[in-house]
C-alpha cells in the first residue's frame, strides 16, 4: 500500500482530495492512498487502507461528471428537480449504494463489508477475488452457477432486484465464491 501516489493526484477533483483529506481521515477510515485499481462508467476505485494499515476499498461516485451525461433520465435521483449537479447526483448514488450495502451485509449477503461513506466516497472491504469478467477458469463451473442463482432468488425473496446484475458487478473469490458489487442500480 505505501504512501500517497501523487501521480494520482492530477485525476482527482478538488472535491475528491478534499473529501479523502479532510472528512474520511478525520473519522479514522482513511490513513493511505494506493493505486486506482477500476474504472467505470460511474465511480473510479482506489486501494485505501486505514489506520491500521488494513486494505480497503474506496470507491468515488461520478455521475454525469464524464461520459454518463443522461443520468438524470435513467435514474430516479433527481425527483422532480429539473436539473441537479453531477456532485449532488454522486451523493445520493454513494448513500443509496452505501445503505443497500448494509443492509444486504448485515444479512448475510456476500457482498463487500461497507466501512464509512461521505458525499460521493464509499469506502469498504476489500474483496479478494478478481471479476467475473477477467475470470477465465473455474474450479467448479456447477457450484458457482448455483451461487449465483441462489444469490438472485435470494435478493428477490429479500424484495430487492440488483439491476445489473452481470460479469462486471461480480467479484469471484480464490475460493470460487461469489462476491455481488455495484448497487447503485437496485431496487
């Protein structure tokens, strides 16, 4: 993990870095910055760790702010207002993500443990596992099928749907187990 990489530093917001400096490390959930380790459409994810030195996951929402401009047409964010910042849409993308993260954790889903979140920021468990899209075996194709459907019908029973629920949401552990990510989009 180390240090603060300062080559990252010209991909983030003045928002970001204030946020990472002066609200998350405040609280205690951030000690270190690492490397950006995703990118999407919606969020950049960086290596974090906290006070400890324990490896976390920091996720920066975006949205609107690059190439996701229709947002407020594919989301229900906004309400009634007829325009919104892309910051103001972030927030509640990350609190929307960041309770739904909870709630499904604090069930017993397998789904990142969330840590702390502010503004637009989520910081959670780091998941050891890579995802299903870079996944090229697997030791038991059968049992991991069934994860995932149990995992679906299980949300469902919950009277929730992920909403994209694909190859690039989900995290497969060393051990071949599922592990679900990206809830902005459940309902």
């Amino acid at each position: 993990m180390g240090k603060l990489n300062v080559h990252k530093l010209k991909y983030m917001t003045k928002e970001d870095f204030r946020i990472l400096t002066a609200t998350l490390t405040l609280r205690g959930s951030v000690a270190s910055f690492g490397n950006q380790i995703g990118v999407g459409k919606e969020s950049n994810i960086y290596t974090v760790a906290d006070p400890e030195g324990q490896p976390l996951c920091l996720k920066l929402h975006r949205l609107g702010r690059v190439c996701f401009r229709n947002v407020k047409e594919k989301r229900d964010y906004h309400g009634r207002r007829n325009k919104a910042s892309w910051l103001y849409l972030s927030r509640i993308s990350a609190t929307r993500e960041f309770a739904y993260m909870k709630a499904l954790h604090d069930r017993g889903f397998p789904v990142p443990k969330p840590i702390d979140f502010n503004r637009h920021c989520i910081v959670m468990e780091l998941v050891n596992g890579y995802p299903m899209i870079n996944v090229r075996e697997v030791e038991n194709v059968e049992a991991l099928y069934d994860d995932l459907m149990e995992l679906i019908v299980s949300l469902g029973n919950c009277g929730v749907i992920h909403g994209d629920f694909n190859e690039f949401n989900i995290m497969v552990t060393d051990e071949g187990k599922p592990i679900l990510i990206d809830f902005p989009q459940m309902i």
